[in-house]
C-alpha cells in the first residue's frame, strides 16, 4: 500500500471519527431540547393556563394548592405575580400562536394592570391590591422599585406580542414615574422604597437592624435591568438607553463583589450592608441582609449578558468575564457535587477564605436559573474544566427527580432531596408562579436548537 493511499485512509478515519462526536451531541441536544419543550408546554403552562386567569373578578389567581387547586380564602393580588402571569402569556402567545388563550389571558391581565394597579391619583403601581383590585394600603403602605420593574417588564412583553400600542404607552408611563420618583441622580440606580405619594423613603434611625427598609439592594437593581432590557427590544429612546447602560455598569462593577458574588443591600451611596464583623449569632440574625445568594449570582451572570446583547455590545469582554467569575463562584462554593443543584446561600465568615454553606436547601427559582445560566456558558466556555455543560445535564436531571411534579405539574417550591415536606406545599402564591421557569427552559430551548 503506497504512502499516499495510507495518508488518505488515515485523513478519512480521522474526519469520520471528529464528526461523530458532533452528531452524537447534536443528537443529545436536540432529545434535551425535546424534553424541555414538553415539560414547558404540558407539565408547566398548560397546568397554570387557563386555570390560573380570573376571568369574573381580573387579572390571575395567586394562591393554589398542592395539587393545583384554588385555594379557599382570600386570593389577594401583587403587582410582581400579576406581571409576572402577564410575561408568561404574552411570551406563550408568541410562543404558540395556535393557542388562543394565551393572547386573550394576556390582554386580560394587562387591562388589570392598568384599570386597578395603576395609581391613576399619584401614579406607579400599587404593591398589593385584593382580588377584585382595591388598594391593600394598610398592608403594603410602600410601593416598590422591584414592583414597579416588573410591571414594565410585562407591558413591554405584551406590546411585543400583541403590538397593542396601550400596553407600551403603559411600560413608557411607568419608566418615566421610576426616573421622576425612585431614581437617584447623585449616586445612580434606584430606590427601592417609595411612598404612595411618591417620595423615596429615608431610613428611620430607630428602623430595627433586621429591616431592610430605605436601602437600595442587589435585587431590585438586577430586575430593573432585566425590565429595561426587555423595555428597550420594543422602545429606543436615548433616556431608556443611559437608564440601561447605568444599571448594567452598576450591577457589574459595584454591586458584585470582586470575590464574584452580588452584594445584597447598600446604603444610598452604596456603601455595602455588612455584619461580617460581627459574631455569628449576629450575622446569622441578620442573614437576610447579609449573604452568598448563588441563585441571584447565576441569573445575574446571564442578565448582564443579555443586557449588554440588547445594546449592542455584543460579547462584551467586560461583562463575560464578570459573568463567568460569578458562575465559577457558584460552582466552587455553591453547587451539590453529588445531585447537582444549587444551594441557596452561603456566607464569609471574618477570617475565611471560602464562603459557608448555611442554607443547603434548593430553591426552585434558583434552579431555573441555574440550569439557564449553566447552558449559556457552556457555549463561550465549551472546553472549561468547569464543564458547564456536564453540569447543564446533570442539573436538569435534578430537576427531573427532585423539582418537577410530574403528577399534578408544575415544580415543588424547592428540591424534595433537601425538603421532601415541599411534595405537599403550595405550588401558587404571591412569590411563586411560573415565571423562572418559563424564562429558563424556553431560553434553554433556543440555545440547544442553535446548536444543532
């Protein structure tokens, strides 16, 4: 056999051999996306929709049982939940337009928003109304940035998906009110608490330390962004452009910590909330104010992604980099080598070098996050010994066995593996819908179709 002819066998079994790899993940991607696609549709939406729309009294129910239910008893109504319903159907109606339902429980939602949970007196959304929308003041006195974020996110999603000029006239109304009333022209960013009227609120001296009253924090900001991301696809004004620009920058340069995780509350200047001085007993009192929230770290990661995508940075260098120390810190630290998933929060101890786990159960939402996060990665980062996307598989594998009710749908408020008592807890309230996981497997869903 001549040399030539062997160079030419060797080149074939070579190029034969590299292509198979390709094919077999190719083949992997599209069975994984095959089943995020079924699990969104049958176990998730279709389990909440029509069910969860209140069609006699407006906008969608908040509280379900186990089971999937109506709870007896009051369905009172947040702005966050009722936004978050009306992302999820206008997204869906995008999504499927052979659904009907989608476009007329949207259409519902948003005229909730703007008939009832508008302030039609002093402007910006009301925190909480009752089921038929009456103002529940004596309850939720304040009005919030991260409420009003999330109304602005839903409005400019309906007018994406429904092209009703009403929805973003809305959105545009908001924005203004937050840049009138909650946005801090000194020190940047926003406000979080603000009072019916509209003034922000000024931290009392005798507030107990616990409160996180008058502070800014990490929260409303990365949710802010993630509104005026969303705010800026259906509207290009040059004001929503700074807005953006400056929360992004803040959110990647001074709210995230150089050791790669979200910082929670600040003072107005931005002087960071910290008890890390203090002794344990303290720090543990004050944990909500003051910890490692690895669910917050990986959805940040891919916010600020898609921020600085939406204006037209492109793979930002900057923002990459922040990103995947954030998912590395995660990991590191974070992350349950032996299930997978994500613990809830840690904490840096005075004197550690390596932050505890004092939280070791899985929130739902931060696994959501976690799974989008992880596969987003895993496409800048493909050889990373990391392996994003080795953890990409194995969380949504948790996820499968731990999270996902695959009898009565919808997913456990956190990992059985941790809480096992969460098989019968509520699947619907103020604070839990379907939006997480809506985002990060229908996200999840292009990535893997993209590559293949």
């Amino acid at each position: 056999m001549s040399k030539k002819l062997i160079a030419s066998l060797f080149l074939f079994v070579m190029l034969f051999s590299c292509k198979e790899p390709i094919k077999e993940k190719e083949s992997f991607n599209a069975t994984i996306a095959n089943e995020l696609e079924n699990s969104l549709r049958q176990n998730l939406l279709e389990t909440w929709y029509p069910k969860a729309v209140d069609w006699d009294s407006g906008g969608y129910y908040s509280n379900f049982t186990h089971d999937f239910q109506l709870k007896e008893g009051r369905q009172d109504k947040m702005i966050v939940t009722q936004s978050r319903h009306l992302w999820s159907n206008s997204k869906a109606t995008v999504k499927y337009p052979d659904v009907a339902h989608y476009r007329e429980a949207a259409q519902h939602g948003f005229k909730f928003l703007r008939d009832k949970m508008w302030d039609k007196e002093n402007g910006g959304f009301f925190q909480m109304v009752d089921r038929s929308g009456n103002p529940l003041l004596e309850r939720e006195g304040l009005k919030t940035a991260y409420g009003n974020s999330f109304g602005i996110y839903s409005l400019a999603a309906y007018f994406g998906a429904t092209g009703d000029s009403a929805g973003l006239e809305l959105a545009v109304k908001a924005f203004h009110w937050l840049e009138e009333h909650s946005h801090d022209p000194v020190y940047k960013g926003y406000f979080q608490h603000i009072d019916q009227k509209g003034s922000p609120i000024v931290r009392p001296a005798d507030t107990p330390s616990t409160s996180d009253l008058g502070y800014k924090d990490q929260n409303s900001s990365i949710h802010l962004l993630e509104a005026l991301t969303e705010l800026y696809q259906v509207w290009k004004d040059p004001l929503l452009k700074e807005r953006l620009e400056e929360m992004l920058l803040l959110v990647r340069d001074t709210i995230t910590h150089e050791k790669g995780y979200l910082v929670l509350f600040f003072q107005p200047d931005w002087t960071p909330v910290s008890f890390q001085e203090e002794d344990r007993e303290t720090i543990l009192k004050h944990k909500n104010l003051d910890h490692v929230s690895y669910g917050h770290d990986v959805e940040t990661a891919f916010l600020m992604l898609e921020s600085a995508h939406a204006l037209g940075w492109g793979d930002d260098e900057a923002t990459l980099k922040k990103g995947k120390k954030m998912m590395d810190h995660a990991i590191k630290f974070g992350w349950d080598n032996d299930l997978g998933g994500f613990y809830d929060e840690g904490y840096y101890f005075k004197g550690d070098l390596e932050p505890e786990v004092i939280k070791d159960s899985k929130n739902w939402w931060a696994q959501a996050e976690g799974m989008n996060a992880l596969l987003v990665f895993s496409t800048y980062y493909p050889e990373d010994p990391n392996d994003y996307f080795g953890k990409f598989q194995k969380h949504w594998q948790y996820i499968k066995d731990y999270l996902i009710d695959h009898e009565h749908g919808d997913w456990y408020s956190g990992g059985l593996d941790k809480q096992p008592q969460l098989k019968t807890a509520d699947k619907g309230h103020i604070w839990k819908a379907n939006y997480h996981q809506f985002r990060a497997m229908n996200h999840s869903i292009k990535v893997l179709n993209q590559q293949h």
